[in-house]
C-alpha cells in the first residue's frame, strides 16, 4: 500500500501527481470465496479490512450494486459520540469512539477526524431526567455527561440565542458529551477499502446482489446470484443498511426491521460561529459547523416508512422551524444541499449483529445512527463470521432477543444519530 504522508505529497506534487498508485484494484470476479460481504458502505469495508487483519481471512469479496461509500456512509451528519442510554450498548459505542481516536494512523489516511464535543439544549424536564439518567450510566461505562448551566450553554454556543424565559420551551439547562466528534464520512469508506485491498480483499463494483442461494440439502446459505453471475460462498454477509430486508426476502427470512428515510441539509459556508456538536432532542435538529463552514444539519426520521433517498417537504420545514426557534440569526442563511438516506430500524432501535437461522448468514442491520458505529461494528462482525461466536460487545445485539423479547430500547434516547 503507497504511504500517504507529507513527503509523498510534496513528491507526487513534483511529478503533477501523475504517479500516485490506485487506492484499491478492481480485479475480475471470481466465481467462489471463503466469504461475500454484500454491501461496501462503512460496516461492510471496516467488517472486510478485520477479518483481513485481525482474523487472517483474505479470500473475501465484497459486492456493492453501485459504487464503494455511495450509501449511507456518504449521506450522514458525521456525530461521532457513545452517550447512549442501555448497559448493553455504551461499551459499544465507547469501543467505536475509540478505534475512530486512532484510525487516522491505523489506515494511514487522514480522516479529517476532530473531537468537538456535543452539546444537549435540553428546554423540558422529562428530557432532563432521561439524559441524568444516561449521565449516570455513561458514568459507569466510562462515556463522560456532564450538566452545564443556560449562562455557559449561552456562552459555548454563541448564535443560541432564543429559548428564553419568554419563549414556548424555555432552555433548562445543558448536557456536555466531551467525547463526541465528527470525521470525513468519504474518508472513512475509502480508507476501509484502501487497508483491505491492501491485504487482499477484492471490492466488485457495480455487482448488484438479486438473491440469496440455499444448499438444496441442508437449507445452509451457498452463495448469492448476482447481475453479473452467480457467486458461491459458504459464509454471506448481509451488510446493506436501509435494504436488508430487499436481501433477506429472497429467501423468505423476515427480520424484525423496517425501513425509514433520515435527512439532512447544509447551509452555505460561512465564517466559525459555532465549534461544538449542537443537538435539541426537544424540538428535534441538530447541527455542525463543517470545516468548509458549511453548518450542517439534520431532523429527525421521517415516521412513514419508505426506501426514499430524497426530503420531504414538511420533514424539512419541522426541522427548519425547529432550527429558528432557538436560532433566530440562521434566518438569514442559504441552504446549498438538502438529500436523505433509507435507514433500516429495528423494532427496539437497537442494531442487529447477528447469525440467522440459516447456517452461514449474518447480518448487520439497524443502523439507525451506524456511521459513529462503523469500526467496532466491522471489528465485531469480523469476529462472529471468524469464530463463529458474537464478540462479548455485540452479544446482546444478536437476532435471539427478539425470541426471548429481551428487548434493548434505545428508542428515543436522542435526535441527533
Ligand atoms: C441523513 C443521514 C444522517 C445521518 N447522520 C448520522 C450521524 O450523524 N451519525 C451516525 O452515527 N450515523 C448517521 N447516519 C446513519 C449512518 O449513515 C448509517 O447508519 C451507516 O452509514 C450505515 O452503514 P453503512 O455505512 O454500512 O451503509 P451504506 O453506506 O448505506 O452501505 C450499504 C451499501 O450496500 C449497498 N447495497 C444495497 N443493496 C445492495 C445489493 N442488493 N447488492 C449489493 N450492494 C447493495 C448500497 O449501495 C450501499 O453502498 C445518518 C444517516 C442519514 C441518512
């Protein structure tokens, strides 16, 4: 793998960066391997990349029907953060906060990773006790939350400046998550792709997976069907983000998932106003400053479900409204960009890493906030299609909740994803 650093830099630039080598091959498809990823967002390039180089497993292909980082992973509002509520997920989510703390070096890629923090508006007292009580678990899974008074939130957050006494929904207090941050979403996928070509991985572009194969036997998964010809493999990952279920169907497994569009829209690029994650879990925005300057900003789901990729209309103005209400200044700002993504939920909103029913498939699925989950969750899938056993982070996000309905609820625990 070419090393990327100021030095390579300053020699490709000699050269008018004629001579820098392809960030990963596109090799020919071969017609079986040891393992099929489908799906090369984020969970599926980190998941190939470990079982590369932690497991030792190279013989993969991973199968993307359109271009490698062109879902989700390039459509998200990059917040990092593991301020989550349940004793099962926040050492999860601590494990991904920290693999992302050195992944610039690990990949040798510059993700443009920079810890901000995240800062709660919390304006009613329900949403106080619910995020005390995330404080109070956080503290004992060592993910910090701490309480800051309106005068500080006022003086961290300079252009927040409705929510006062006045106001419908006055500003209570604020809640600081010091370890959250935001990275290049782009950069995460490419560098994923780039490390495990590097150890031999295979990524296929433009190999749109139709349908899953069954040994005519034993029912065990053998393989999928694809556009471009049938490929045969004893272990299939099913790693699509919004579109498990389109996967899944093929072989009439039903999995407790459904689909929604989450959305987003970026001003344009303006001086440094704000340098902290902002979220307003009570009236629903969130928001950046991007390092373009471009504020950066997202509501909450749309609560029909669809597999639409674009806005609605009233979704955009709720969170617009939202947004002027506690920031009456962005009145005056133009938005660029508005588009959306098709996330799969699970039914307690807790995301699934898991075996199936039919010996050989995984999926990893509902990943409603799943960019900040993107390393622990390929580091753990890595580890359940090596072994053949969920790694003690993921074990209680296996398929098997849903029968004993010991069920993970992170539902509404926050708006920012
Ligand atoms: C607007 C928006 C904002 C978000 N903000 C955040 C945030 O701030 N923080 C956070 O943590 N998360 C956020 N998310 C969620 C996050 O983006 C996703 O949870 C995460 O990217 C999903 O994992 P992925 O990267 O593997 O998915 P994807 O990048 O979607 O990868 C799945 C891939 O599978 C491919 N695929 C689908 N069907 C097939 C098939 N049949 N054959 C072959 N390939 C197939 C797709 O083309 C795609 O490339 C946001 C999402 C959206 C939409």
């Amino acid at each position: 793998m070419q090393s990327y650093s100021i030095f390579s830099l300053a020699r490709n630039a000699l050269s008018g960066h004629q001579n820098w080598s392809k960030a990963w091959r596109s090799p020919p498809l071969k017609k079986r391997y040891d393992v099929i990823i489908i799906g090369a967002g984020g969970h599926g390039l980190a998941t190939a990349y470990y079982l590369a180089k932690n497991h030792g497993i190279t013989n993969v292909a991973v199968l993307e029907k359109g271009w490698l980082g062109g879902g989700n992973i390039a459509r998200n509002t990059v917040t990092i953060r593991s301020n989550y509520m349940r004793d099962e997920s926040i050492p999860f989510y601590v494990k991904s906060v920290k693999l992302y703390e050195g992944l610039t070096k690990e990949l040798n890629y510059n993700l443009m990773y920079s810890k901000r923090s995240m800062i709660d508006v919390v304006q009613t007292y329900p949403k106080l006790r619910e995020i005390k009580r995330r404080m109070f678990n956080g503290d004992l899974h060592g993910s910090a939350y701490e309480r800051i008074e309106v005068d500080e939130l006022r003086r961290r957050i300079p252009p927040l400046t409705g929510g006062g006494p006045e106001s419908r929904l006055p500003i209570l207090a604020g809640m600081v998550h010091p370890s959250a941050a935001v990275c290049r979403h782009d950069a995460v996928a490419w560098s994923y792709a780039r490390a495990a070509d590097d150890r031999g991985v295979e990524i296929h572009q433009n190999t749109e997976v139709l349908q899953l194969l069954r040994d005519s036997t034993d029912g065990s998964i053998n393989g999928v069907e694809t556009n471009r010809g049938t490929v045969y493999a004893d272990k299939v990952a099913v790693v699509v983000s919004g579109h498990t279920t389109s996967i899944t169907d093929t072989i009439g497994l039903k999995l407790p998932l459904k689909s929604f569009n989450l959305s987003a829209f970026v001003s344009e690029p303006v001086k440094p106003i704000i340098d902290v994650i902002v979220n307003c879990p009570d009236i629903g925005v969130y928001l950046n400053q991007s390092d373009k300057g471009e504020l950066v900003i997202g509501g909450a789901p749309d609560a029909g479900q669809s597999f639409r990729r674009d806005i609605k209309q009233q979704v955009f103005e709720d969170a617009v409204c939202s947004m002027l209400e506690l920031f009456p200044s962005f009145k005056r700002l133009k938005l660029m960009r508005q588009w959306g993504g098709t996330l799969d939920i699970a039914h307690d909103a807790t995301p699934i890493v898991s075996q199936t029913d039919v010996q050989g498939l995984y999926v990893s699925a509902g990943w409603w906030g799943g960019f900040k989950a993107v390393p622990a969750g390929g580091y753990t899938l890595a580890h359940l299609i090596a072994k053949n056993e969920q790694h003690e982070l993921t074990a209680p996000f296996s398929l098997n909740r849903f029968k004993r309905l010991d069920f993970i609820l992170e539902a509404g625990t926050t708006t920012a994803t």
